[in-house]
C-alpha cells in the first residue's frame, strides 16, 4: 500500500475516531451529570442497569477509542518515516488486505499470531 493511500485510510478512520469520543465524552458528562442529580439509590434499583454501571461501559469504550486514536498516530508516524507497512517483528511486508482492515497494524499476520 502507498503511503498517498495509507494517509486518506489513516486520516478517514481518525475522523471516526474524532466522532466517536466526542459522542463518548458527551455521554460521559450526562452520566455524571444525572449520578449527581439521582436521588434514589440507583445502585440499589432492581430495574436495569445502574448509573455506575453505565458509566463504567462508556469509559471503557472511551478509553478503547483514545487507544485507537494513539494507534493512528504511531502510524501516521511509520508512513512519514517509511516503515508503513513492514511488520515490527520480522521485517516483511504486511498484506495490503490486513492493511485496509487494519490500518494501524504494526505486525504481519504471521507474527501477530
């Protein structure tokens, strides 16, 4: 894959990214926002999830997001330098079909098995 390419897949799945936290972020700020409204003891409530609960699932998935997006940017990196695409560990080309699923592979499928 070229690096004109990798950079348009790169700066696409950014953008998503972007998206993803922000709407993350927002649910996070609302959660807050109503724990410190609730009234009742929600931790208690027998009807569906707690507060905490939800919480706990939007950060997580936060956090996979910032994961991510660190990700894009070390590859970001590997395409200025020009070791896109090479695999870390043994120094062979990564597939272009493992590239376009994943475009932050740092490893050949081989190694990252």
């Amino acid at each position: 894959m070229d690096a004109a390419t990798a950079g348009r897949m790169l700066d696409h799945l950014d953008r998503e990214v972007a998206e993803r936290l922000a709407r993350l972020r927002a649910d996070e700020v609302s959660l807050l926002r109503d724990r410190a409204d609730a009234t009742a003891d929600d931790e208690h409530d027998p009807e569906g999830s707690t507060l905490s609960g939800e919480w706990l699932h939007v950060d997580a998935l936060r956090r996979g997001a910032e994961q991510e997006r660190a990700e894009i940017r070390a590859a970001r990196e590997r395409v200025a330098s020009g070791t896109f695409g090479v695999c870390e560990m043994c120094g062979v080309p990564i597939a272009d079909a493992r590239l376009e699923v994943r475009p932050f592979a740092r490893r050949c499928i081989g190694c990252a098995t």
